[in-house]
C-alpha cells in the first residue's frame, strides 16, 4: 500500500467513525460514553476502511455497524445481564422481526441497511444467531462454576464475532451472493475466528481478569501455551485461506488481513474504552 492509498484508507476510516458515532447518537441508552469513546469509533473505522481499502465509504456502512452490534452486544451480556432470562430476551430481542429494545432495533437497522435477497437475508440472521447464542453461553459459562475444557471454548469463538461481521460486509458488497458461498467460506473464517479470541484474550486478560470474563488464562492455558496455539490456528487458516484466492480474492484477501491487522493493533492497543 502506497502513501495515497494509506491516505484513502485513513480518509474512509475518518468518514466510517465519525459516522458509526452520528448512528450510535440515535441508540443513546446502547452506548454509553464511558465505554463507547471516540476512539472506539474511530478504530473500527480504521480496521475495515483497511481491510478492505478497495471500498467505498457506503460500502463500509453495514461491516462499521456489524462491528459496532457486536460491542453493544457483548458489553449488555457480559456487564449488564443479571440472570439468564435476561440473556435469553436480549437474545430473542436482536433475532426478532419486531424488536422491542434498543439492541435489537440496532441489529433490525443493520438487516436493511445490507437491502439483500431473502435467502442471503435468512444466512445472515442465522449467523447473528450463532453469535449471539454463543456470547450466552460463554455468559452461563463464567457463572456456572464449571469452566469448559479448552476446545469448548474455542469452538465456542463464534462470540467474539469476527464471522457475523465478515458475512455483513460480504453480503452487503455482493462478495457473497448466496447462502452456499457463506459456508464455502465458513472454515477459513472460523479458523480465524478462534485466532482472533485467543488474540483478544492475549492482549485484554488483565482488564477481564476485574470483571470476571473468562478467557483462555482463566482456563489454565500459560501465555506459551496460548502463544502456542495461535500459531496453530494461523497456519490453519492461511492454508483453509489460500483455495479460496480464484474464486473469492476479496473475502480472501479480507481473512488474511484480519489476522495480520488484529496482530498489530492488539500489539499495542484495544477497542474498548478504559472505564
């Protein structure tokens, strides 16, 4: 990337946050300030505008406000969820075709902003309900008293919901154009997936160690082990990655920045606000 496309890029990233917090203006109660700064805006600006620097500003709408769902999210059921029939409501809420509260107005919002086919339509909603069912597990999970065995849990990545965020953007850019292309692509992104929890576990354990949030040290794993196993699951995924270059090289290349980006940007920093 060359200096005008790292100025592109950084120009979409600008136009995406200053948008995504212009929309989360009109959910105020979904995203309180001291959680949701501009700073949150502006990094997921940053990481899709280059991700996917071939875009447009109005092509990076829907994957700007996937991203955003899934904080609001996982913010009302890691930190505001008593009980589990409060879980299970917010759940059914954000699923619902006539959402009651603000979480699943935003996610009915997102659903017309991709203005895509109904069968496409139906693989999206079924991968917001991967996403969210699996953030209630991890939810009854860490109050359980029984922490799930490693490979549980990694199976389980689907809460962190880097995939329900891809498919958004490639349905909403036409990168997918049917239910059988979503799970054609399905292995390669979920083995990024589950790299990228072990990632944001790796980088954010300390601040979820205050909360309680169970993440793979919580489980027993030593940072070597974890390190370790990132590895693994990079290499699996740039191997899953690689057929999908003829037939798919946007989604590709998408996956393979995921992995690159996320490493960086974790390096040194976090998406959350410091409360």
């Amino acid at each position: 990337m060359n200096a005008f496309d790292t100025g592109r890029a950084c120009a979409l990233a600008v136009t995406g946050g200053r948008e995504l917090a212009r929309h989360a203006a009109r959910f105020g109660e979904l995203f309180p300030a001291a959680a949701f700064d501009a700073g949150l805006y502006t990094s997921l600006g940053l990481a899709s505008a280059f991700g996917s620097p071939w875009a447009t500003a109005g092509e990076l709408r829907a994957i700007n406000r996937a991203s955003l769902l899934v904080f609001a999210a996982d913010r009302l059921i890691d930190h505001e969820a008593g009980t589990r029939e409060e879980v299970a409501a917010l759940v059914a809420d954000c699923l619902s075709d006539a959402p009651g509260g603000p979480a699943g107005a935003f996610a009915a919002d997102l659903r017309t902003t991709l203005d895509t086919t109904p069968d496409l339509g139906s693989a999206w909603h079924d991968q917001l309900g991967r996403m969210l069912t699996a953030m209630a597990r991890e939810w009854e999970w860490s109050r359980a008293g029984r922490p799930p065995a490693v490979e549980e849990y990694l199976a389980n990545a689907g809460s962190c919901g880097a995939y329900f965020v891809a498919v958004s953007h490639w349905i909403a850019t036409g990168q997918v154009t049917s239910p059988a292309a979503v799970e054609l692509l399905r292995p390669a992104g979920e083995a990024v997936q589950r790299y990228l929890r072990l990632l944001n576990d790796l980088a954010t354990h300390h601040r979820e160690k205050a909360y309680g949030d169970l993440n793979a040290f919580t489980l027993g794993l030593t940072r070597d082990e974890v390190t370790g196993r990132m590895a693994e699951l990079a290499r699996e995924a740039r191997t899953l990655i690689e057929p999908l270059r003829d037939g798919h090289p946007r989604p590709a290349a998408y996956l393979t920045w995921q992995l690159d980006y996320s490493a960086g940007f974790y390096g040194l920093s976090d998406f959350w606000a410091t409360t």
